[in-house]
C-alpha cells in the first residue's frame, strides 16, 4: 500500500490490526471502529526465509503509519484531551502509543518475505476482549502449526485460532473473555492423559462444550537442503518423540532426542535459528508455515495415533436426547476410595456405559490415616475421579444414576454434557 493512498476509510480497517483502543459514544466514524482479538498478538522480528507469505516491510510500514494516525483518529473524539492522554487508559491498563509494541522496520530488508506468526498469549497479555461482532475466538496452547490449532479449526470452521503458551493461559483466555472457546487435549491414544489438564478442568469454572477426535501424522522437518544423514538432533514435545521412538530407529538416524514444549515450536526453533544439524518433529502445516522441508512422512510408530480434545465454554450448553452425547463429571469422598465401586454400581444398574475412569490425588487432602489419626500408621492417597460416561443429562436414568452417586460421594461436579464426535477417521489418513 502506498502511504499517499492511505485515507481514512482504509485506515478504519486497517487499526483492526493494532491492540484495543477505547471506543467512544460519538457519532463519528471513529466511533464504529472496532478491534478484533488479533490485538493481542505480538510480532518479534524474526525471518524464515523459505516460508510463504507476504512482505514483512510492507507489513511493519502499515503498522508504523498507523500508529501515528490512530492518534489524529482519537483525538478528534475529545479535542480538549491530548492523544496520549485519550489513550493513557487501554482497557483498564495505563498505556501510551509507544507501548503497542510495534517493531520498527529499520533493521528489516524490503527483500524480506515471511508470513508473520502470531506470538502465543503469555500470562501479562491477559486483558478484556473486543466488542462483539467478530468471529469466535478458539484458544489453543501453542504455536501456529501445532496439532492443537488443527483441532481448534476442526471444531470450530472459519474461527480466530488464538494461540497460547501455556494450558492455564488458555482458560483464563476465556474466563476474562479474550476468548469464546479453549479446545484443550486431554488423551492421546499412544501417551494416554493429559494430567494437567484434567487438574486445570476442577480448578477452573469452565464447561466442556464438546469434543473432538484428531488423528496425529507426524513429520520428520528439517531446513531446505539438509538430508538426513547430516542429523545430530531430534527436537520435538515429549509425547511426539515417543510415538516415533522405532521410526527413527528404522530410519537409521543416530540422533540425540530433546524434548521441547510443542511440535510446532521445535519447528518454529530450527528455522528461527537455522540449525542444520536438526531436525523437528511436527505437522506438515507446521513445515509450509515455517519454512521447512519434509524429510520423512507419517513418522508415527502406530498409524492409530490420535489425539482426543475437549471445548470449553463460560457456559453450558442445553443437553439434548436426539443425538449421542457424553458426561464428564468428577467425585471424591472423605471415606476413601472404597465409594468408587458403589459409584459404578449406580452406572451399571442403569446399563450407561463409562468410556474414561482417571484418578488424581486430592491436593487439598492427598493423604489419608487408615486406622485413625492417633492410633493408625497405614496410609492411603485420597483420590478425585473423573468419569465420562455415554448418556445425556436430558435422560432420566442419567439423573438418577448421579442422584445415587451423590448420595455416596462427598463431591459432585458435572465438568459437561456433550455431543460425542462421531466424525469417522482413517488411520492411513494425512492430517495436516
């Protein structure tokens, strides 16, 4: 775009790039300017040289006019008010321009072809969301590239994916309204559970919404030109390098292994730093995003490899008897662990199938005296179980088996009743 072009209508859709301004009640066109989720992201000036996209220059210039101009835009809402103090209060957190971090485009060449990545949300961008109006914001824990932004896309076609760099920061994502929707794992069917998750589901007051079933195809990545004898290191998330322990055994590399926090942030780490002697196990998306090739496809010691995710929403949905669904819900007891076999008793008796049982320590009460608290020496671990089971909560004897299972339980949470994904899958089949 040429900067003389630059007007003020373009401009309007143009700052839908830059973080949250305030929006005033005038009648003016400024007034109807709102800011999508995108805001929140923050670019860093790295460049992959191999990957598709658009310039970076001309991307950095459009952010450097802009800023200026947001500022003649704001201040014609309050002309008694200077610019930096109509912007000193961003959604509730004292701001000026010069803080938007925007990178500056001096140290950047005009040759420089890339497709910017957004930078995952960290605990310090958490802030409350835009207006209304724009398309569903889906958290995930990782990169772009990552096998948790496909599933996101999966459950939720055509959504603003909003990448986050740890499991906790995608709950709070949606508990401040950052975002409508976290898809989050909580199985793999080679690594088993996700634990943190499923500790971060009771400490959190969010809903499962549904679920989603991802086949995983992983990939052998490395740098244009590298060939494979030329490895010294593997890098990848730990499940990742398990699930294609034998593979690359077969293949005759003898590499080291390092695990790293996800797939398509080891991808994203040898390009950034050009390591040549690495190589990445991830997604093919993750290789097209960052520039990589790939050097071995379908990696995965087991073509079955696939992944089971959970959505979350602020609120539950209406549970519905026309279609399969699935509860989760979880218990514990101050008695002991000697509850569970009532508890599946009260399952069985109804004929309602249990797909899940998951056992975790109870933090607040993680150890328990057998004989008393004087006289006994045995202990035990005080447990909480997680339960899904195929039945809606629309149906009677799913009411009823939880009205006995309360009545043996000491705590009772319903985590959701939702559709089940009956989507078919093909082992063979390439995800990307």
């Amino acid at each position: 775009m040429h900067l003389q072009s630059l007007t003020l209508s373009s401009s309007h859709s143009l700052l839908k790039s830059i973080p949250h301004f305030p929006t005033t009640t005038s009648t003016s066109t400024t007034a109807a300017v709102r800011f999508p989720i995108q805001s929140v992201y923050r670019y860093d000036p790295v460049t992959y040289p191999n990957a598709i996209g658009s310039s970076r220059a001309d991307w950095q210039s459009s952010c450097a006019i802009l800023s200026s101009q947001s500022q003649q835009l704001l201040s014609q809402d309050d002309p008694s008010s200077s610019s930096t103090d109509h912007i000193s209060s961003v959604n509730g957190h004292n701001s000026t321009i010069e803080n938007l971090n925007l990178v500056p485009i001096s140290n950047l060449s005009d040759s420089t072809s890339l497709k910017p990545q957004p930078k995952p949300l960290t605990i310090t961008d958490l802030a409350p969301a835009p207006m209304h109006g724009s398309n569903l914001r889906v958290a995930y824990q990782g990169v772009p590239g990552a096998y948790s932004e496909a599933a996101a896309g999966k459950a939720y076609p055509n959504c603003d994916a909003i990448p986050c760099d740890q499991f906790e920061v995608a709950f709070q994502s949606v508990e401040l309204w950052i975002a409508d929707r976290a898809v989050l794992p909580v199985e793999n069917s080679l690594g088993g559970s996700i634990h943190r998750n499923y500790d971060l589901l009771l400490r959190h007051k969010l809903h499962i919404v549904g679920e989603v079933q991802l086949p995983v195809h992983h990939c052998l990545l490395a740098l244009p030109g590298v060939r494979k004898e030329y490895l010294t290191r593997v890098i990848s998330h730990p499940q990742a390098l398990a699930q294609c322990e034998h593979t690359l055994t077969k293949l005759g590399l003898n590499v080291t292994r390092e695990a790293v926090d996800d797939t398509a942030g080891a991808a994203e780490f040898v390009a950034i730093n050009n390591l040549r002697d690495t190589a990445a196990i991830a997604s093919a998306r993750a290789a097209e995003l960052y520039g990589l090739d790939i050097l071995a496809n379908g990696i995965q010691d087991d073509s079955g490899n696939v992944t089971r995710f959970v959505m979350l929403a602020r609120e539950p949905i209406i549970p519905r008897t026309d279609r399969p669904f699935k509860t989760s819900i979880v218990f514990a007891h101050e008695k002991g662990t000697s509850v569970l076999f009532k508890v599946l008793s009260a399952f069985a008796f109804r004929n309602i199938s249990l797909t899940k049982i998951e056992s975790r320590p109870h933090r607040s009460h993680p150890i328990r005296v057998v004989d008393g608290a004087d006289a006994g020496t045995a202990k035990h671990f005080e447990y909480l179980f997680y339960v899904d089971f195929e039945a809606s909560m629309a149906e009677p004897r799913a009411q009823n088996a939880l009205a006995e299972v309360q009545e043996f339980t000491s705590f009772l949470r319903v985590l959701g009743s939702y559709p089940m994904d009956m989507t078919p899958w093909s082992p063979s089949r390439i995800e990307e």
